[in-house]
C-alpha cells in the first residue's frame, strides 16, 4: 500500500485527504500545526495525523521517514523547503502552488532526484489540469497558432461590488493578481503585467471577465516555446471585478502590502463552499490546411458528501493532485525527476477514477451522467 505525507489540513488538505483515504489503496499520515485542523480530519483505518511546524526541517523529515509519497497542501512558500527535505530523504514530492519561483526552486531539487524518485508541482487546478487540457487539445493541430487558457473558481450566489468570495488560498490569490506573468506573444516568451488583458465572453448564456494573472501556464512556456505565436492564461471573474482588483492592488498601493492586502481580504469576504469552478480553453491552428479551432469548456459545481459541502475549487483542486498521484503509482507516468503536467496523458486523466471528477464538459451537451463524485459518496 502506497504510504502518503499531506501536509497541510486546511480546505484542500482535507479534501485530498478524503478522496485518498476512500479508496482503501492509500495510508495517510496528515500534518499540520494546527491541532483544531487536524481534529476535522475524519478518523478512519489507514488514516494517521500528527501536528508538525513546517517551518521546521527535522520535524518535516521525520515524518517524511516511513512514507513513499509526500503532497504539500501549504502556502507555496514552504514548498522548497518541503521539496529539499523530500530529495534528502528520497520521497516523491507533489504540491499545488501557482507560484513561478517555487516551481523553479522545485525543479533545482528535481535534478538530483533518485533512480525511481519524481518531483511533480503545479497539481491542481490551474496550473494543473488546465495544462493537461490545453495540451492534449495541441495533439490534433499541423502547427499551432494560438493556445488561450481560461480558468475561474467562482461564487454560485456572488453579492458585493467584487462580485468574489474567498475559496481557496489567499496568498495564492494575492500572488495572482500582483505578481508578473508569463506569456507567448509573436513567438517569444514574454512577462506581461497582472489585472491587464481584459476581455468580456459569454459562455452557457452568462457573460464573463478574463485578465492576466500569474502562475497559470505552469510550464506550457516552455514546452510549447517555438511551437506556437500566441500563448496565454487569463482569470475569469463576474462583470465588474477587474476594475476594483485594479483599485485595491495598485490605486491604494495593497500590492507592496501584501500582509495588509491579506488581512483585508480575509476579514471583508466571507468563504463559500457554494461554487462553480469554470474552465474554458481555446487552441487554434492549422490542419490539413484549413485554419480550425478547437474549445473545451467545463463547469464543475460543490458537491455534498457525509453531510458535508465540499466547495468545487476543493474538489477540482484535489482531485488533481491524487490523479497524477494515482497515475505514477500505477505506473503511467515517468519514474524520474522532473514532471510537467502536460506529460499526463488526456484520457488516462479523466479515466482515473479521481480525474473523472473533471467529467463535465458542456462543449459536448447534457449527457445525464451520474456525477462521478457518487463513487466517494459511500
């Protein structure tokens, strides 16, 4: 049985951890320093917690001792710490962040990696499984033009002037809309600023915002880097939010605050768990002559499981991570060093039983499918 690290019990960490543990293949030992977190994970067989500082090293590499895998489910700037540890002690190391420079650091960690030892970062959503999409999408082209990436975790009942409520990590979210991103434009690998770019579309009848953010392409610069004219990733957000993210990160200058930016935000929007991640990605190209498109478009919504609600960025998020988890012990990803997300084959994703969780493309029409996430529903 496959012996598994979370590190993290927050709204994600507890996520994973339930998809895991459902199975019956995995044991979980799941760390955090809260002690009140950890009292929220169910208890169940094959299922262990301990309290742990990540800021500490030996209790980091104590607990990564006796597992085989360890997932970081912290804010993205424990990450290289975590994933230095992880190389020392010889464990696979997979995390969620969105932040470019930790990426890189875990790379610099994957190059010494170990005969059978892989470092796998950017496992959730976007970068993640957008970066699965996007490129799968590329597979059909003769030569590729244009790759548009568009990804939202949105509030199902949005009030307020932002139009947002807090669902997933607010140092991610800060990093997003204050940090430089990356891009293709004409063929070259530039840096384009964040809360720029904005485009208004409709999709399934409801009228949306994209705009630059950070962190989002993952690692497709580099993978489609000559291979196509124009590459980038943008937010969806409700009509009208952009411009108060504009007011609140450059106008009062909350960018160069970022523990005042994220003390406001956490005190001023409540969380919810009552979402729709949407996903909307576009690649256009040339084939058999012809200039074609191809889209695939998504929404996935909360869902209730144990008399829980589980919010969708929870969900898509975490069934990310234990996707490719369950794909490389299963032997269907490479067993070495560095991995990219879009070295995850499509239809082995979304065959996975975790992967499956994505199935909701409206691009195809109503299918009256069960919703897959019965099969953790027992």
């Amino acid at each position: 049985m496959h012996r598994v690290l979370v590190l993290g019990a927050g709204k994600i960490g507890r996520m994973i951890t339930h998809l895991l543990i459902s199975t019956g293949d995995y044991e979980l030992l799941v760390a955090d320093a809260s002690a009140a977190a950890l009292e929220r994970i169910d208890e169940r067989e094959g299922l262990l917690t301990q309290t742990i500082d990540a800021e500490n090293s030996e209790q980091l590499a104590a607990a990564m001792k006796n597992v085989d895998s360890v997932i970081s489910a912290l804010s993205f700037y424990y990450n290289p710490r975590v994933a230095k540890i992880a190389l020392e002690i010889g464990v696979n190391y997979f995390d969620l962040t969105e932040d470019v420079a930790t990426t890189r650091a875990v790379a610099t960690s994957a190059e010494k990696a170990a005969p059978g030892q892989v470092f796998m970062p950017q496992c959730g959503l976007a970068p993640g499984f957008i970066s699965i999409v996007a490129h799968h999408l590329c597979h059909p082209f003769d030569e590729l033009d244009s790759v548009r990436m568009r990804v939202g975790a949105l509030s199902k009942f949005p009030t307020g002037q932002l139009k947002y409520n807090l669902t997933w990590s607010t140092d991610g979210l800060i990093n997003e809309y204050c940090n430089p991103c990356e891009a293709i434009h004409d063929g070259k690998q530039i840096e384009v600023l964040a809360l720029e770019g904005l485009e208004h579309f409709s999709l399934d009848g409801i009228r949306y915002e994209a705009f630059n953010t950070s962190g989002g392409l993952g690692t497709l610069c580099q993978t489609l880097s000559g291979k196509v004219r124009e590459l980038n990733y943008k937010t969806i957000r409700y009509m009208g939010h952009r411009d108060l993210a504009v007011l609140l990160v450059r106008e009062l200058d909350l960018g160069q605050r970022r523990a005042v930016f994220k003390d406001i935000l956490e005190h001023a929007l409540p969380i919810t768990f009552q979402d729709v991640v949407v996903t909307f990605c576009t690649v256009t190209g040339w084939q058999n002559g012809q200039f074609v498109q191809i889209t695939d478009a998504r929404k996935i919504y909360h869902q209730r499981m144990h008399d829980e609600n589980w919010s969708a960025i929870q969900i898509t998020t975490a069934a990310g991570v234990c996707a490719v988890l369950d794909l490389f012990v299963n032997g269907k990803l490479p067993t070495r060093g560095f991995l990219r997300q879009e070295m995850v084959d499509f239809e082995a994703f979304m065959e996975n039983r975790f992967g499956c969780l994505f199935d909701s493309d409206i691009t195809s029409g109503p299918t009256g499918a069960k919703s897959p996430l019965a099969a953790f529903s027992t």
